[in-house]
C-alpha cells in the first residue's frame, strides 16, 4: 500500500509541476533572459556612446572648430565679447557643435 501511496504522490507531484511548476519556470526564465537582454543592449548603448564620444572629439579636433571660433570670436568688439561671454555663449556653441557631431558619428554604429 505504503508503494501505491508514493508513486500515487510522485504522479500527483509531476501533474502539479506540469499544470503550475512549469508555468511559473517559463515565466521566471523569460523575466531573467528579458533583465539579461537589457542589460546588454544598455552597456553596449553606453560603449557606443563613449566610442561615437572618442570619435566626435577626434573628429573636432581634426576640424579645427575651436581655433576658427577663436579667431571669430576675436574680431568682436569687447563689449559685445563680455556680453556674449556672460550669457555663456561660448559654452553653448560648443555644446551644439559636439552633440551635433557625435550624433552624426551616432548614425554609423550599428544598434546603438
């Protein structure tokens, strides 16, 4: 009797793995494989950033951008220049003109 009562217990176990053990190991690996997945895309999104980065900065540097700005920068009055100055305009321009190439350099890398 007691061998009739175990393998009755084991088939009853395997039917409940089945009906509810499986459902909740599949839903359980696909949240591990979708927290895997993201964190993938998001430290090759960061290394795509700091290459485009890398590359946007030789980029610029090979442009010689700062030196036609200075130059620029140079035939303007001092009062205009300190006012410019104050407003931080110097800042933005060279904010937009190196998110402007790095976004350029952006478009070439493959899922980033």
């Amino acid at each position: 009797m007691e061998a009739i009562g175990a393998l009755l217990d084991g088939i009853t176990y395997i039917t409940d793995w089945i009906g509810n053990g499986l459902y909740t190991f599949m839903v359980e690996s696909y949240a591990l494989l979708v927290e895997y997945l993201t964190l993938a895309s998001l430290t090759t999104t960061l290394w795509a950033m700091s290459f485009g980065w890398d590359v946007a900065k030789a980029i610029l540097e090979n442009f010689g951008l700062s030196e036609l700005l200075n130059d620029a920068w140079s035939y303007l009055d001092s009062k205009a220049a300190s006012l410019l100055i104050y407003l931080n305009v110097p800042e933005a321009i060279n904010m937009l003109t190196t998110a402007f190439v790095t976004k350029f350099t952006m478009r070439f890398i493959p899922f980033a």
